[in-house]
C-alpha cells in the first residue's frame, strides 16, 4: 500500500482522518440509502417482487442458463487455446512468409470489435451455426488472437541463456521449443491463461445480443415475466461477481506462487487485463 | 463491392457514432478512474473502500449486465437520457474501472522519494497527489492506458445490442439488408475499426515518446 503517501499519523492527523472517515462513511451512507430509498419506494424490494427467488423453478431457469454460460465459454476456451498456439507458432517462425500472414491475422482479429464477429457469423450462416455457433466462433478468433500474443510473449519471458544452452547442446528448433521453452512458458504463462478465461467467461454474455440463452438472457426472462428488473440484476450480477472474482483469486495466487517458489518470470493477470475487449 | 460502395455514407454515419461513444466514453472515464484512484490511495478508509467495491464488481461484471443496469434499471430510479447518453454512462462506467487500476498501479510506480520530498515541503496529501504523485503516474501508465482505451473503442460496440446504430450496428442492418455483400460489409467496416484502432496507438506511442519519464 502507498503509506509513503502520508505520514505516520499524528494526533491531530488522527482526528482528521476520522472525521474525513465519518463524513465519507455518512456521504457513502447517504447515497447508497437515497438509491435504496427511491427503489422501496417504487416498490423493488417488496416481497412480491422477490418471491420469484423463493420458487425452485427460476433457480432452475438460472442453472440452467449458467450451463449455457458455461457450455459456450468452455468450448471456446479449448478451441481458441488450439488456435492459440497455432497463430503463435506462426508468429513465432523464421520463415517471413509465415510470421507476415499470421501477424497479420492476429492483429486484425485484435482489432476487430468481438460483437461484429460475433453479428458476421450469425448473419452468414444463421442456419447451421446459430446463435451457440455464432457465440463460440467469434470467441474463438477473437481470444486465439489474444492467447497467441500472451504464448508468445510467455515464449519470450524464458530467459535467453535457456534455449542458448539448448542449442548449443544440438537440440534443433522444434525440439528447444518442446522440451525446453514451452514447459517453463507454461508455468509463466498460467496467471494470464485463467485471467483470459475471466474475459471470456463474460465476453459470452455478448450471446445475449444475438439471444443465446444464457445467463444475462435469463435474468431478462425472469424479469420480463416477474417485472423485477432489480431483484434479477442484482442477483445476476452477484453469480457473475462471485464466478469471476473466485478465478481472479486463482490467478493472483498462482502468480504470488510462481513468483516465491522460484526466480522465474510470471506473466502478470494485469498484462492480460489490459487488453481484455468486454 | 458496389453495396458497399453504395452505402458509404450509411457505413461513415455508423462510424461518426461510435467516435462520439468513444470521445464521452473517454473522457468519463478518466476522470471518474482519476477520482476513484485517488480515493483508493487516500489516508480515509471508507473511500478506500469504496474504490476497492466499484473497481471489483464492476471489473467483473460482463459489460453487457451493466449495459442492461444501465437502459433498464437507471430509469426505475427516475432516471431517463437518451440511448446514446446511456450508451456513453454504460462504457465509461466499465472502463473507469480499468483506467483506476492502471492508476493505481502508476502511484505504485512513483519513487518514494518523490513523496517523501514533497512531504517534507509540508504539502498535504491533496497537494502532495495532486501535483507530484498524479502527473508523474499518469506518464508512466501510458502504454496501458493505450490498450485501455483501444479496449473501450471495441467496447462501444455492444451499444449496438441497446439501441444505438453506430459501426457494428449498421452492419448487422447492411448485412440483413443485403445477405449477398456480407462479406464485402463485414471486411469494409473491420477495415474501418482497424484503422481507428491503428490511429489511437500511433497518437499514444506519439505520447508516450513525448511525455514518457525515464527511470
């Protein structure tokens, strides 16, 4: 934490930090009560528009659009990881004519908005691929794209006197980067992999546009037929906020892990973050 | 290639949307992220707090949920703009979360002698953040702030799933219109993402080369 900041509190410190503390804590206070308010007074908060979440058949309605959830980003998290590796070898090859395409690729797909991919799938072929289709094939393009720069740059964290040491042992190309380089870019690559899987897990609720059942469009149907806009949002958004930031905590424990039990280099989750699309 | 051609300027007004999105989107969330930092590295800890909730919740809420948070539930509390302005609360919103983290994580950069010193000159915390500590975190958090906002262009997209036609809008209405030129549409506006995308780089390696402190 940033204590240089400020000093070691004194007593007259003390007292202003608080009073700051109060005042902050009463204007917090205020406008969290006035948001309240306003929603009790509309009626948000009455039994009648809670009582959906007493009956077990909208839990099921919500398991089931978390499966759908689940279903559309763990296949696009296989199949982007295959693509993944793929663009990266490209990117990562001697020979220009495979790196200028591939770069290429990459960098469009970086470039281009995920919903776009997703609406150009759709439209091409609405027929055989569907919304699920649609979903997983915009997801893959886009995140193989972002996990190939995140392999390559795992790829390139490996210290220098590694794949040196290989190759002046005679170890050929393929073989430096098997049995050398990728088994140690894998351990630094793990943070940002499960911190990429965050990104994708709510990038599918894009699905939602092109109505794909799934978790966002559920909440919208218990609402539309509940009419408690409130009460579903607040309880999506906290099975969207637990999931997310459970994996969050994976990765920041993996990387503090990493960076204890050896003087290895970690890809941080924030390097990922930053370019995280939704 | 003619419909696309045909419907250039269908296409420019898309994308003169997504650039407004884009421009308020911005500048929100700078400077709600720059409040927000600097409530997360304050002496007062509810505002820590607070900063901590919004950065947490909201980084992990798909930005699709705070788009329907934002259309559907703001005017539950009274609350009514146009889809546009609502488009431009939903990602500035989204982002301010990111632009805080980098911030933060800028602060952190800041050596500890530059806020030693400026303690030392007996500025208080405001001054001490404001006109030592902030300028020299936001010059190194460039780069990111780079992929933050390129982020947040792409991001405008999802305004068209909530009544706004702006670029990715106007392909899905071009690409139902005409089924034949999908692909000629969907490669024209790429094409114009691409360059919108190249052009916030080039402006922030511009400021990176200009403003960058070296350490």
């Amino acid at each position: 934490m940033s204590s240089v900041l400020y000093d070691l509190p004194g007593p007259a410190a003390r007292r202003r930090a608080q009073i700051g503390s109060a005042v902050g804590a009463v204007v917090v206070a205020g406008l969290l009560a006035l948001v309240l308010w306003r929603l009790i007074d509309r009626g948000h908060f009455s039994e009648q528009r809670w009582e959906p979440f007493a009956d077990p058949d909208t839990w099921n309605a919500i398991g089931e659009g978390l499966v759908n959830t689940i279903k559309a980003a763990a296949l696009a998290i296989v199949l982007s990881l295959v693509t993944g590796v793929l663009l990266a070898a490209g990117r990562l090859s001697d020979r220009s004519y495979v790196r200028v395409p591939v770069v290429t690729v990459v960098e469009f797909f970086r470039a281009v908005p995920l919903l776009m991919l997703i609406f150009f799938f759709f439209l091409a072929s609405p027929s055989t691929l569907g919304s699920y289709g649609a979903l997983v094939a915009g997801l893959t393009l886009y995140n193989g794209a972002v996990l190939a720069e995140i392999f390559r740059a795992g790829i390139l964290s490996v210290p220098r006197g590694q794949s040196e040491a290989a190759y002046s042992l005679g170890l050929r190309k393929t073989q430096v980067m098997g049995q050398i380089l990728v088994p140690q870019a894998v351990r630094a690559m793990l943070p940002a992999l499960i911190s990429q899987c965050v990104v994708v897990l709510k990038d599918t609720s894009l699905g939602f546009i092109v109505v794909y059942p799934e978790l966002v469009r559920t909440g919208r149907q218990i609402y539309d037929s509940y009419f408690n806009i409130i009460p579903a949002v607040i309880v999506v958004t906290a099975i969207y906020v637990s999931m997310n930031m459970s994996l969050s905590w994976l990765a920041g424990w993996l990387e503090r892990r990493t960076r204890q039990r050896s003087d290895q280099p970690v890809l941080s989750a924030a390097d990922v973050d930053q370019g995280a699309a939704v | 290639m003619e419909i696309l051609l045909d419907n250039i300027g269908k296409i420019l007004e898309g994308f003169q949307v997504t650039l407004i999105l884009f421009a308020g989107g911005t500048v929100l969330a700078l400077v709600v992220g720059t409040v927000l930092a600097s409530m997360r590295v304050s002496p007062v800890p509810p505002l820590r707090l607070v900063g901590a909730t919004y950065v947490n919740v909201v980084r992990n809420t798909p930005l699709v949920l705070i788009f329907i948070i934002v259309v559907f539930a703001l005017p539950e509390l009274g609350i009514q703009f146009s889809f546009r302005l609502f488009a431009i609360l939903a990602v500035g919103a989204y982002t301010a979360a990111f632009v805080t983290e980098a911030l933060r994580s800028g602060v952190n950069t800041v050596q500890a002698g530059q806020a030693e010193a400026a303690r030392a000159l007996g500025m208080t915390f405001g001054q001490t953040l404001s006109h030592v500590i902030m300028p020299q975190a936001a010059r190194s958090v460039i780069p990111p702030m780079g992929s933050i906002l390129i982020a947040l262009l792409k991001n405008t997209s999802v305004a068209a799933g909530f009544g706004v036609i702006e670029a990715t809008g106007t392909l899905r209405e071009l690409g139902r219109d005409f089924p034949q030129a999908l692909y000629w549409l969907f490669f024209g506006i790429a094409l114009g993402y691409v360059v919108l995308v190249l052009l916030v780089s080039a402006v922030f390696r511009q400021l990176e080369r200009r403003l960058v402190v070296v350490r």
